[in-house]
C-alpha cells in the first residue's frame, strides 16, 4: 500500500469511529435501554472490525500513524 493512500484511510476510518464513538454517545444519553441492546453491539463489532482488518495491518507496515495513545 502506498504511504500516502495509507495516510489517508486511516485518517477517514479516525472520523468513522469517531462518529461512532459519538453515536454511542448519543444512545447512552438519548436511547432506552432497548436501543442500547440493539445497537451498541453492532457499533463495538464495526470499531473491532475496521480496527484489526485495516488499521493493525497499516499501523503494522506504517507506525508512524498509529496514534499515540494505542501501545
């Protein structure tokens, strides 16, 4: 994969999970327990997803876009 295209899936997927994050947010506040048990699992399965499918094999190859705050 080509540095810069790297660069920028991770820099999307970043704002994916973090609308996410914010989704989550919103059902923990908003949302009834009934939509909490719905969604919340799908959400957490996604993140999983996207994270060890393509954000662990590029921060693999690429460290230097692994943010800080990942060991």
């Amino acid at each position: 994969m080509k540095k810069q295209v790297a660069e920028q899936i991770c820099q999307k997927l970043e704002a994916i999970i973090g609308q996410m994050n914010g989704l989550n947010n919103f059902l923990i506040t908003n949302g009834d327990e009934g939509d909490r048990k719905r969604i919340q699992p799908v959400l957490a399965m996604c993140v999983t997803e996207l994270d060890i499918e393509i954000l662990v094999p590029i921060h693999r190859e690429f460290p230097e876009f692994k943010p800080g705050f990942l060991p």
